[in-house]
C-alpha cells in the first residue's frame, strides 16, 4: 500500500509542475489535523494528496492519503463537493507497544467558500471504513467512522 501510494503521489505531483502555469489551479492548505495539496485539472475536478494526524487515549495515528472531488458550480462564492478518499493509516500506542497499519477508504460531501480569489475556507463529513492489522498480533479489525473536516486553502497558482 505504501509503494502505491507513494506512485499516487508522484503522479499527482508531476501532473502539478507539468500544469503549474494555469492561475488558481494549485492551492496548499491546513486542515483540521494536517496539511493538504490541492490541484484543479479541470473546472469541476480536482486531486489532493493529503497528510493528517491526532491522537487520542494515548494513541497516535496517521494517514497519508488521495482525494479525488468533484466541484458543483453554484456560484463565485460557494462551491459544494462531492469526494472519495484512499488513505494509508497507521496506529502506534507507546506505553503498551501496540502498532497497527492498514487503509482507510471513505466518501466525503462538503461545501467550499472563496473568501477571495487565493483564500478559501472549507468544511466535509462522510463515512470511512478503517482497515487495520495489528503488527503486534496479525489480527485485523475493521470499523466504520464518520470523519469532518475543515481546512484553509491558499491558491497559489
């Protein structure tokens, strides 16, 4: 999962640099746990590649993922979206050792508001099924969340 992941990644970015002339076509963000990169390769299509983190309970966890949107046009100002994401996620707990890797996979519906033609806020929820194995066990779990996010974007070019 890794390995293509990180082919995901290098495709999206070089699409990037080869498209990199075209105004308000890549933003960088913050969301609500990390950072984001964005690119709109078409009016209503846009990629992001994504890196979030938190912890809880004395867990931390991590993902490194890929979205995939499709903007609904309503307007200059506001904009609603539809979305999947891929993700691979990682589990560690220190005090007891435990580690766990596997993938994330979720739908997401938002809405995003141009404050200005290079700022935007946003805000999405949707379902996600985790898929974790345990490093330390082998055995796998499975379990079905409700993610919300918010982010800043700063189109850049």
């Amino acid at each position: 999962m890794q390995s293509s992941f990180a082919i995901g990644l290098v495709l999206l970015l070089l699409s990037v640099a080869a498209h990199c002339a075209e105004r308000e076509s890549i933003s960088l963000g913050i969301n609500s746990l990390g950072g984001q990169m964005r690119y709109l390769f078409a009016p209503a299509w846009a990629a992001e590649a994504r890196y979030t983190t938190g912890s809880a309970a004395q867990v931390r966890a991590h993902t490194f993922g890929l979205r995939g949107y499709r903007l609904f046009k309503t307007g200059k100002i506001i904009k609603p979206y539809l979305g999947a994401e891929v993700a691979y996620a990682t589990a560690s707990q220190r005090s007891t050792g435990y580690q766990a890797r596997g993938q994330a996979v979720g739908c997401i519906g938002g809405i995003e508001y141009r404050m200005s033609k290079r700022l935007s806020i946003g805000l999405d929820i949707g379902p996600y099924v985790l898929m974790l194995r345990s490093g330390n066990t082998g055995r796998s779990d499975t379990s079905l969340n409700f993610v919300g996010n918010c982010q800043v974007n700063i189109y850049v070019f």
